[in-house]
C-alpha cells in the first residue's frame, strides 16, 4: 500500500506544474494499473501496515476510485480549455483520491470515520467551487449538515466500542458481538445518510444538480459506496441488532425504491433523473444488505461497484449533451440522434446497463439482490417487482425522451463527440461488461 501512498503524494507537486493536466491524467491512470497486477484475491488482509491494510472487498472499491478519478479529469476538459483553477482543481482531485484510499484502506474504525468525514472536504470544494448556479452554495450546505449531524453520534459510538473492547481493529471487533440498541443505532445512521436511504436522501439530488460532472462521478461513483462499505464492515459485530431492527430499514428502503423511482419519471432534469435513480439502485443494495445473508452481502457489493461505473457514465453523457446545448432539459435534450448520431450507442449501451440487462455487471448484483431479498421474506416481492418495471421504465423514458422526437428548433448543426469522449464513454463501459467474466471476485468474497 506505501508504494501507491507514495505514488500519489508525488502527484501533488506536479498539480503545481503548468500544463500538467494530462501528464497527471496518464499517471493517475498507470496507477490504477499498477494497483490491478497487485491483486489481493483473499477474504483476509493483506499488505498490512501499522494502520493500512487490504482485503477484498477494499480492493474492489480502491479500484473503482483509482480508475474513476482520471476519468474525471477526462470528463472535465472544460476546466482545462477555460483556464478555470485548474492546478486547484486537480490538486483537489488527488486529495480527494488519497483520502478515498486511506478511507477503503483503514484497519481501525477510528481511522476509517475519520477519513470517511474528511473526504467530505474536497467534494464540497468541486461542488462550491466548480458547480454551475448559485445554489450551489445551499446544496453544500445541505451535503455538510446531513451528513455531519448524523455522523457525530457515530463517533461517540466508535469510543464507547474502544472503551468496552480495547480495540478498534475491524478483525479484531467481528470476535464481539454487541447488544446495544442506541450504539446499533448511531454506528449505522451515519453510513445510511451516506447511502443515502430513502428520506435521507434530500441532499443527494441537490448536490448532483449543482455539482460539475467531476463532482456528480465521484458522488455517484464513490461516495454512495462509503456507506455501503461502511455497513459491510460494521455488521460483522453487530448481526444480533442487525437481525432484531433491520426489518425497518429494508422496509423503507423497498417502498422508497418505488417512490422514487416514480418521482424519475417526472424528471425534466437530465442529471436530477440520473441522481433519483442511483437514490433507487442504493435503496435496493441496502435492502439486499440489511438482510444479512451471504447472497446479500456479496450481490450489493457487486451492485456498488456496477452502479459506481455505470451511474458515472450516464453522468458523463448528460455533461456532454450540456456542453453542447447549455441545457440539462429533457424538452432541449431531444432529438438527439439526429443532434449527435454516434452519442445515441453510448446512451443506448449505458442506459441498458443502468435497466441491469445482460451482459453487464449490474444483472449479476440485481438478481442475487433480488434472491436475497425475497428469501428474506416472500413479501417483498410485491414491491421488488414494482421497482424492477420503473426502474426500466424511467430508463427507457430517459434514452426515448432524449434521443428519439423533433429536434429542438434552437440547435441547428449537428455536433459528433470527440475522440475524449468516446473514450472515457468506453472505459466506463468497458468494466463493466469485463467484470461480469470475471465476478467470482465480486460474488466469492466472504
């Protein structure tokens, strides 16, 4: 782990650097392959260090963050073009990417919360200082407060756990097993905040509105994980709570599932769309989650990483389509495949992966969610079934709206990506088609 530690603390001197955009592009991205040859396919940690160390499930996510933040800089070429901060701007993107990796990485829960908060730092900087309105403002105040008011009394719980156990090693913690309801209660709050469960869930399309595209990918790509990563942890001590209260959260997750994907399908707002989806794709990773058996556990896994990669790239698109038109309305975004031909496979082919159709990543976490959901109890089918058909409904009504239809009078030549485009259109897309070859890394894990 030192090796990339310190591959990424040179990278901050170079932000400095003039023109130095791509150059660190290309390194980030030589990182993520150097960190894929290091493969750490066991169930315990390895690489381990006085306070870091590696297993499976943290490889997965360390992965997805490495290989997301350079396609960042690759989505956000505007900021380079317009001279727009960009030494902050990247300088704010390896902080983030450092803070992420000690945050997957961390073997203490003390160390884990403390980097889970302050990778909240750098995302409120590329929303308030690259977002696009003025509301901006509000939507970081509302990321900061949700998050921070539910996360203190979570502190509290990781020192009343060190005070009972000595230890804050998570290996160590999984020999315990804790019956406390209020410590039940506010080690998890602060990981479903960040899910965000359904009625938590208000700052999550507030930010995606006002972030950058390279604020809505990693909001949408990592961020959401760190709950889930979270909960995947801390479960390991807490089953006997877990199996007593968990039936409230997998019931409001469910129903929230259905709320919000019919609040989708009367989104005017291409990006306000896309955050109200992931808000349901989380709802039913946390049920499948909450549900504590092992199909649960490793399909919302599988779930996370998908979504993380398919979620960013149906962000990327709508950004390319803003570009174009200065518009995020689905009544300007229409037509498209006579606006930008070539654009409408790569909406076609994310938007299929977004619906979970074969042969991608998101059909594996779907069906074993779903499996473990309904062996959890018969009754949740009535609701699963309603989320499975809106979620493909809002999908499709996302690519026809937008792609099929008159084009919009104000737009009058047509305008085909560029060789950046299709290739970070790619490279989300890509993984997430390889991976499912490849998924008894994701489905094997316990």
């Amino acid at each position: 782990m030192l090796k990339l530690i310190c591959f990424i603390l040179f990278l901050f001197p170079m932000c400095l650097i003039k023109n130095m955009y791509w150059m660190v592009q290309s390194f980030l991205f030589l990182l993520s392959f150097i960190f894929i040859t290091m493969n750490m396919y066991s169930n315990y940690f390895m690489s381990i260090s006085y306070w870091f160390g590696c297993d499976l499930i943290s490889y997965g996510l360390i992965l997805l963050t490495m290989w997301l933040i350079p396609l960042m800089l690759m989505a956000s070429e505007s900021i380079y073009k317009y001279k727009n901060y960009v030494k902050l701007f990247l300088l704010n993107n390896i902080l983030l990417l450092l803070l992420l990796v000690f945050t997957f990485s961390s073997l203490s829960l003390f160390m884990f919360y403390l980097f889970f908060e302050s990778s909240l730092i750098p995302t409120l900087f590329l929303i308030l200082g690259w977002g696009y309105q003025p509301e901006r403002l509000q939507a970081g105040t509302y990321l900061l407060f949700y998050t921070l008011f539910v996360s203190l009394p979570m502190l509290i719980g990781i020192f009343f756990l060190f005070k009972i156990t000595g230890t804050m090693n998570f290996y160590l913690l999984s020999n315990y097993m804790f019956e406390l309801q209020i410590l039940y209660f506010s080690l998890i709050l602060a990981f479903l905040v960040k899910m965000p469960m359904f009625l938590f869930h208000l700052w999550l399309p507030k930010a995606h509105v006002e972030a950058p595209v390279s604020g809505s990918m990693i909001l949408a790509g990592i961020m959401l994980k760190l709950g889930g990563y979270g909960l995947l942890r801390v479960f390991s001590f807490m089953q006997l709570m877990g199996l007593k209260f968990n039936f409230i959260w997998i019931s409001i997750s469910l129903v929230g599932g259905v709320l919000v994907s019919l609040i989708c399908l009367r989104q005017t707002d291409l990006k306000a769309l896309i955050a109200y989806s992931s808000v349901a794709h989380m709802g039913i990773v946390l049920a499948g989650l909450m549900t504590m058996t092992y199909s649960g556990f490793s399909s919302s896994y599988t779930l996370m990483i998908s979504h993380g990669l398919c979620s960013s790239g149906l962000f990327c698109l709508a950004n390319i389509c803003y570009e174009r038109l200065g518009s995020r309305s689905l009544l300007i975004n229409k037509g498209l495949l006579n606006f930008m031909p070539s654009m409408a496979l790569w909406w076609f082919l994310l938007s299929s992966a977004n619906m979970a159709a074969p042969p991608t990543l998101n059909l594996l976490g779907e069906i074993s969610l779903i499996n473990s959901i309904v062996s959890w109890s018969w009754i949740s089918m009535l609701m699963l079934s309603f989320l499975s058909f809106f979620s493909a409904s809002y999908t499709l009504y996302m690519y026809a709206y937008s792609q099929h239809g008159k084009l919009f009078s104000g737009v009058y030549s047509f305008s085909e990506g560029s060789v950046r485009e299709f290739l970070l259109l790619f490279l989300h897309w890509f993984p997430l088609n390889l991976l499912i070859l490849k998924s008894d890394m994701c489905m094997l894990w316990l």
